[in-house]
C-alpha cells in the first residue's frame, strides 16, 4: 500500500506543526486581565472579611477562647472555600470569553455580551458566597453556644459586607475589565438605552458602597449592652466607611469623565478639520451609545467629505461650493460671463503618431495646466470635450473682473505650455451675456453656459492657431480689462466668424519677440495671417475689410 493510500489501523496525526504563534501573541494580554479579575476579586472580599472578623471580635471580646477559636476557624475555611469556589465559577461563566480572547477572534453577538456582564457576574458571585458563607459561620457560632443576639448580629454584619463588597467588586472589575469590554464594544456596539441607566447605576453604587456601610455603623452604635469597644469599633467602621465611599465615587465618576473627556478631544480635532478620529465604545449604557453616534457621525462627515470632493472633480470646486451652500438645484439665470475655450493643435495627428497611454498621460499634464491657472484666477472649468476644454469665468461664482482674470489665464496658460514643449493650442476669450445653470434629466445633471460668447470664443479658438501668440480675445473682452492687462494685448483683424453676423473685432496676446510696429516683418507676418484665414474661409469664416 502506497504512503498516500488509507487502509486500517491508528490515524496518524500529520507531522506539520500546530500554528500557535496568534495563541501566544494573545496569551500575556488574557493572563494579565485574570491575574488583575483574580487578585482584585479576592482581595477586595479578603479584606472585607478580615475587618468583620475584627469587628465581630472587638465587640464579642467577653466570648471564650474556644467559641472564637470555632468561628475564627469556620470563617478561615470558608475562605480558603470561597477563593477556590469563586475562581471556578468565574471561569466557568466566562469560558466563551475567554475562549475568543486567546484565539484573538471577533466575538459574536452573544459572547460579547456575556464579556461585558463580567463585572456584574463577579459581583452575584461575590454575595452568593458571602451568604453561604455567613450561614456556615452562623451555624458554627450556634453550635458552639453563642446566643441567639449574638448570632443575628454576625449575620446581619455579614449580609452588609457582602452588599459593600459587591459593589466594591463591581467597579473594579470593569475598571480591569475596559479592555475586553472594548473589544467586546466593537463587535457589538449598543443600540439602544439600557433599562438601568447612569444615574441608576451611580444610586445603587452609592447604596452598595456607601449607604451599606453606614447602615452598619449605625447598628454598632446601636448594640445592646454588654458589647465591648463600641466606641473603638464606630470609630473603625466610620473610617472605612469613608474610605470606601471616596473610593467608589472616585472610581465612577472616572468611569463617567475619562469617555466624556475623551469625546471632548475628539469634538475639538473635529472642529479643526481631522476626520481620521474615533473614539473607543468603552461602554454599554448611554455613554457608549453617545460614543458609537459620535464614531456614526465622524464617518458619516467623511463620507459627505468623499462625496463633495468626487462631486468637486466632476463639476469643479466653484459649481460643488454653490451646490453645497445653495442647494443642488442651481437654476437658470442670466449671467455676464467671459468664456474661454482652449483647443490642441493637430490633435488627430498626435492620436496617429503616439503612444495610447503616452498621449493619455500628455492630455493630463496639459489639463492640469489649464485646471492649475483658470482656478487660480477664479474660474471654472466648465467641461473637457476630448482634447478641448470650455473655462468660465463669472458663473457660478461671481467674479470682480472677468475679463482681466480670463486674459490674465489665457496667457499663462498659453506660456506654460509652451514650456512644456509637447504640444501647441489655440485659445479664444470671448465676454458676453449667456445662460447657466443645471442642464438634463433629473438623474443626470450638468452645470454649464450656454450664449454667443461661448460660441464666439470656440470660433476664435478655430482662428487663433493660425496666429502669432495663438490667443485671440474679442474686442468686448480687452476693453473690459483693466489698463495693466491691456498692455498685453494689441488690435488684431476683424472677423466675420461662422454663425454670426455681427463682424468681431479682436486682439491678440504680445509674445515677447512681437513687434508692433509697421515695418517688413509686421506687415509679412500680418498677410501670412490673412492668407490662412482665407484658406480656412469654409470652415471657420471670412475677414472683414476694415
């Protein structure tokens, strides 16, 4: 038989190793928060059954060597019982905790809510033993001869400590417990407010913690005769009376501050502008209902954050602020607005000669000149129409001065680019009334403008290719421009562009080496002008005699 057959015998295990290695990681963290559950647990009630011993003692003092040695030697073996008994159960009721903690698993529904009733576990815990263990004491103390005073008055001192001790265990349990309550928060956050609310939880922590005790002072002052250090044994309960008192009360209001002061922190970087804060569930009831609609409101602002800025590359910063602010309708309206069309030179050319993902990569680097100057003079760029774009200025937002700011990118653009030394444009400025606002169907809107100065300028834009400078801007635009831009501009021809009857009297951009003068040069470059305009004359329209 093969090594890979089956047959019959003993099921051999495999000889890869067991992968341990996220058992270990999580281990130190598990032992921690035992070891921290464990020694507080049983200290707390330690302690708590050494002062009533000593109580007891102090006031029974005339009771004889052999009934204090009876009950000294029951409450000894009921706790050593107690210890051992309360560990079992702990673990027992908290296996499924601490099953998940150790595989460093996402805990379900259920035993995450079975992590978060730890402390309130440990806490019934804690009095079942306490009463089991006043009964045993209480029937030691009878059988040994204690009167029946005497035996009630333990046993109530007993039921007090473990009502004190309770609330005691509770506090600080969940206070060693907040890191797998956190854990537990996350994969289970709460929903909705629980019946016993903060100021429920505080009144019974202040009964348990504070009210018990003074109870049982008052029952020592209030002893029959015959007890001994009455005095002595007020003054020792008051004391711990005190203490515990300022302890629970410190340890829940920590409870209270220390989220809600972390909320405060989390508001206030908020205010500032970070979206990349959350803050941790650290609790079941109302404060880690107000924390998860905190965590429920920071993602929410991101994702409206998302939204506005895919919003803003479609439509542009100036379209996506008006929207935001004045609502999405942006109806139609009149507007006086300066367009500017921006147009590549051979483009079908370009598209034969060149590399799919080169000349992708080229339009964006042109684009993102165009982008770059129209919105840093205040513009929008309106729409891209393969590898032309259409620019406004003066819609949606209004602008100071249209006209200067859309010369004023007209040039830049067109000497960056330029630079860039990949490709040449044509540009045309046109200013005039137009039409904008939302344009198609209810679940496809598109912000543009629609008039004779948008159509004016995607006709000179056609024209100024052919020019020196490859700007050409209407008369109606330069003259509206401050004296400053003006200087940038000189007359150029006047056109009858196709579509419009009016004639055009435009300018053209000075380029550094432009000489305005009348000479051979200027008047060469002037009919070099005209006669590709004529050659153009089907396509794009005619000169007009001056």
């Amino acid at each position: 038989m093969s090594e890979g057959d089956s047959g019959p015998g003993p099921r051999r295990l495999s000889a890869e190793p067991l992968d341990v290695s996220h058992l270990a990681a999580n281990v130190p963290f598990v032992v921690r928060t035992i070891v921290g559950t464990a020694v507080l647990g049983i200290g707390v009630n330690v302690i708590g059954v050494a002062i009533v011993g000593l109580v007891v003692g102090a006031m029974n003092a005339t009771a004889s060597d052999h009934q204090l040695r009876v009950v000294l030697t029951a409450t000894v073996l009921m706790v050593l019982f107690s210890v051992a008994a309360g560990v079992t159960v702990a673990v027992v009721v908290q296996r499924r905790t601490l099953r998940w903690l150790l595989r460093g698993e996402r805990p379900s529904v259920e035993d995450a809510v079975r992590a978060l009733r730890m402390p309130r576990d440990m806490a019934f815990v804690s009095v079942a033993l306490w009463l089991f263990g006043g009964l045993v004491i209480a029937i030691a103390a009878t059988s040994v001869g204690e009167d029946r005073e005497t035996v009630s008055g333990i046993s109530g001192g007993i039921v007090l400590a473990a009502l004190c001790c309770a609330g005691i265990t509770y506090l600080l349990i969940g206070r060693v417990n907040s890191p797998v309550a956190r854990l537990a928060l996350a994969a289970a956050p709460p929903t909705t407010a629980p019946v016993f609310g903060v100021r429920w939880r505080l009144l019974l922590i202040w009964v348990l913690t504070t009210g018990t005790p003074i109870i049982g002072l008052v029952l020592v002052l209030t002893a029959p005769r015959g007890k001994t250090h009455l005095l002595a044994v007020g003054v020792v309960v008051a004391v711990v009376t005190l203490v515990l008192g300022g302890g629970s009360t410190a340890l829940a209001a920590r409870s209270i501050g220390a989220p809600l002061r972390g909320m405060v922190d989390a508001l206030h970087r908020v205010g500032q502008g970070d979206l990349d804060v959350a803050v941790d569930i650290e609790d079941a009831g109302e404060i880690g209902l107000l924390q998860s609609g905190f965590n429920d409101m920071v993602e929410g602002l991101r994702e409206r954050e998302r939204i506005q800025d895919l919003f803003g590359r479609h439509v542009g910063p100036a379209v996506a602020a008006e929207a935001i602010s004045g609502g999405v309708t942006l109806r139609g309206e009149q507007r006086d607005v300066v367009a500017l069309f921006v147009d590549i030179t051979g483009s079908t050319r370009l598209t034969r000669e060149t590399d799919p993902v080169e000349f992708v990569d080229m339009l964006n680097r042109f684009f993102g000149v165009v982008v770059d100057e129209v919105e840093a003079n205040g513009g929008l760029l309106n729409k891209f129409e393969g590898d032309a774009a259409l620019c406004v200025f003066g819609a949606p937002a209004e602008l100071e001065d249209c006209p200067t700011a859309a010369l004023r990118a007209a040039r830049a653009i067109r000497d960056r680019v330029a630079e860039m030394g990949e490709l040449e444009v044509g540009i045309g400025v046109a200013a005039g009334p137009a039409i904008a606002g939302q344009i198609g169907a209810a679940s496809r809107l598109e912000y543009t403008v629609i008039g004779d100065a948008v159509n004016e300028a995607a006709r000179l834009t056609d024209l100024a290719k052919r020019v020196e400078g490859n700007i050409l801007a209407s008369e109606a635009t330069v003259l509206g421009a401050t004296e400053e831009e003006r200087q940038h501009w000189v007359t150029g021809r006047v056109m009858r562009l196709r579509g419009r009857e009016t004639p055009t009297h435009t300018y053209r951009s000075v380029v550094p080496d432009d000489d305005d003068a009348v000479g051979p040069a200027s008047l060469a470059r002037r009919i070099s002008d005209v006669a590709k305009a004529v050659a153009d004359f089907p396509q794009h329209g005619t000169y007009h005699r001056e």
